[in-house]
C-alpha cells in the first residue's frame, strides 16, 4: 500500500431474511485475515504515513437487554486480545474519528476492499463506502485493496495449512460415513444430511459451499444444488462437497455406485478419470500454470475417450 494512504475494512453486515430474522452472517474474509474477528459491523483502519503504521477498531457496544436476544458482543479486552489491536473505539464514533484523523495529516488515498463479481451487485459495503467519501473528500484517490489482500492470502502460512489440512480430513470422514448409508431408494438431500452432521459433529462450522450430490443424469449438471432425486440402483453419485474448518475449507468431488460396486463401463469411465487425475498431480511443481495442468488433464481424458 502506497504511503501516506488508509486502509479501510468492514467485517460486513447480515443480509435480512424475513419478519426479525437474518441469514447466518458470513465474515469478510479479507477482514478476518487481518484482524481474526467475526462479528458483524465491526471495522478496521491502518494508517501508513509520517514513518509509521497505526492500527484501529471500532467495535459494537454492548447493549444488554439486545444481548439477551442474540448473545453477546466482543468486550475491548477480548476484541484486543484476538485481534492483537491495542487502540479500540466503538463503532458510533467511526465516522467522526476518520474525520479527525483526515484533517490531523494529509493523506491521499483511500483503500478499500472493492472485490467485486456481479455488476448487479446491491449490498457491497466498501462500495457504498466509497461513494460517501469520493462526496465528502474529493481530493482524497479511492484505491482497491482487494488484489494486495488476495496476494497476501495466496502464500499460506503454517498454522493456516493445519486448518486447511483439519478442513480436508472432515470432509473425508463425511464422505466416508455417505458410503456407509449409501443405498437404492434414498433422497439426494439425505446423503447430503449424512455428510452435514458428520462435519458438524467433527467440529466444522458448516459447509464450504452449497453440497452438490448428484446421481444419474443430475451429475451431468456441473453446479447441480437442488438434491431432491431418488438415488436409484446402478446409478452412479456424483458428490462435490467441503467442509469449513475456522473460515478453511476443503473441497472434494468423488463418484462412488450406489449398488457398491461399478458396472464394467462405469469402471472404464472411471478410470480414464482417475488416471488424468494422478498425471495432473505427477506434473505439479512450483511455477507451473494452472492452464498447462489443465491441457494435462483434458488431454489424458481425450486419449481415454479414444481408447
């Protein structure tokens, strides 16, 4: 980040579902790597200018009759200890603040988490943000965040890898205890309930994503979600499914046969798959692209299909 700029994040807002309830809020991912909070409506800001860095948070504060309803809010004290951020605020006060601290030096830009993947996008915080300043402070540049963050993430550090390395071995065990309930006359979505409540019970969060189990035809769909079909004998089961361990994930597709055993062209297609799988993973190494590890894989299914 450029000198004499602020770095702005919010930890994000619950969406509104119906009546008084909301859907499960999801922390800013980019505000958890920087900060190891989870709650919402809490907000970051570094400063980097005049040959130093300063850190701030602007937390909730505590309302006691509301935390009888939705629990309680993160203490100075604990929102300190976690984070490892000594200058704390409340939230009310975040507006007047960033004015004082704009006046007190001269900045010149603003950066913001602007990740954006929908045009259409109705809810982005920093977006909204951005608007209110570019209004107020004119002078000031609005300047995105979101590619240095997404670098930052790229290079795991060691106690990141254990999570996700916790994540996988879930998500195994889920899988495993599908195959042990696997049979003709099923629904979709109970295969899909056998993996929830293992992940749950070793200690997931949730899933990764929305689970796709697919039997039959549904697995030619490549994001097939709805899991409502009767798992039939001599179908085959797609599943795509991760668990979320500490805002980790895990994510493995497997195809397995409901009667517990492959038809002989099941096992042919089955292998031609498994086998460009394994000369994808004998040809990764450091530095190689993405796009050539997949012309590895489609080239290796081409030859299959021809054999």
């Amino acid at each position: 980040i450029d000198g004499d700029s602020i770095l702005i994040l919010f930890s994000g807002s619950p969406i509104h579902r119906s009546a008084d309830g909301n859907y499960p809020f999801l922390v800013n991912r980019n505000f958890y790597y920087l900060t190891g909070l989870e709650e919402e409506d809490i907000i970051l800001i570094i400063r980097k200018g005049q040959d130093k860095i300063e850190e701030e948070l602007f937390i909730n504060q505590a309302d006691p009759l509301l935390e009888k309803w939705v629990g309680k809010k993160y203490t100075r004290e604990e929102a300190r200890n976690i984070s490892g951020i000594s200058k704390i605020g409340w939230r009310e006060s975040f507006q007047q603040r960033l004015i004082n601290i704009l006046n007190e030096y001269d900045y010149k830009n603003i950066y913001l988490d602007l990740g954006i993947m929908d045009w259409n996008i109705q809810d982005h915080k920093a977006l909204g943000f951005s608007q209110g300043i570019i209004q107020r402070f004119p002078y000031l540049g609005i300047k995105n965040a979101y590619p240095i963050l997404r670098d930052l993430r790229t290079i795991k550090r060691p106690e990141e890898i254990v999570k996700i390395k916790k994540a996988i071995e879930i998500t195994s065990k889920g899988i495993e205890n599908i195959l042990r309930e696997i049979k003709a006359g099923l629904k979709e979505y109970q295969l899909e309930a056998v993996f929830n409540f293992t992940i749950k019970f070793e200690g997931a969060r949730d899933n990764a994503f929305d689970p796709i189990v697919a039997s039959g035809e549904n697995a030619t769909i490549l994001h097939y979600v709805e899991n409502q079909e009767v798992v039939k004998e001599g179908d085959l089961v797609l599943f795509d499914i991760g668990a979320d361990y500490e805002h980790y994930c895990g994510d493995i597709s497997r195809t397995f046969p409901v009667s517990r055993k492959f038809s002989p062209r099941q096992k042919i297609l089955y292998n031609i798959v498994l086998k460009a799988q394994e000369e994808v993973i004998k040809a990764i190494k450091p530095g190689l692209h993405f796009s050539k590890l997949n012309e590895i894989a489609k080239n290796s299914l081409a030859e299959g299909c021809m054999e």
